[in-house]
C-alpha cells in the first residue's frame, strides 16, 4: 500500500513539473506573438490586448475564408451552388483537405 502510494505521488509530482515546464516555456512564436501584441511592454497581455490579438485572428481568419470560398466558387455569383460544392468534396474529402482523392468512398 505505502508503495502503491508513493508510486502515486511520484507520478503526480512528475506530471505537475512537466506540466509547469510546458506552460512557462515561450515557443518563438508565442513570444513574437506576446511581443507584437504587448503595446506596453510589461511582458503579459492585459484584456486590452487580448481584445486587440483576437480581433485580428478573427480578420486573418475571415481573410483566409474569403479566399477559399473565392476558390470554391467558380462561377463567382457568390454562391456555392450543388456542382460547386460537389466539386469541393470531391477535391478536398470529407475531411476539408485532409483525406481527398485518396479516402475510400462509402
């Protein structure tokens, strides 16, 4: 029982270092982010700039749908229509790009 328990507490304690380790440590893109982000330079994001960095995920990601929907939509009526959209699932799967020509059909 003691054994079992100090096993316990020994995994425990592994994954509490692990898990600090994992969220202190800056990737070079979170920095660059945290850097481009932080307009006052104290080294965290206050709701300001977090408000700041999620509007402009929000525009890169609408910029990136407004393209793909570009590309889908042949005809450019600004609709997909049924061939379009037939069109698009058989390019890019079921899976939206990840799987396409090469998945088993059902």
């Amino acid at each position: 029982m003691i054994k079992k328990l100090k096993l316990a507490l020994a995994t425990g304690l592994a994954l509490c270092i692990a898990t600090a380790g994992v969220a202190t440590a800056d990737t070079g893109d979170r920095k660059a982010m945290k850097e481009k982000f932080d307009t006052n330079k104290d080294g965290q994001l206050n709701d300001a700039e977090r408000a700041q960095m999620k509007a402009a995920f929000q525009a890169k990601r609408a910029e990136r749908l407004e393209k793909k929907f570009a590309k889908l939509d042949t005809n450019n009526d600004g609709v997909l229509s049924k061939t379009e959209f037939k069109e698009m699932k058989n390019r890019e799967g079921r899976r939206g790009g990840r799987g396409g020509k090469f998945r088993n059909k059902r």
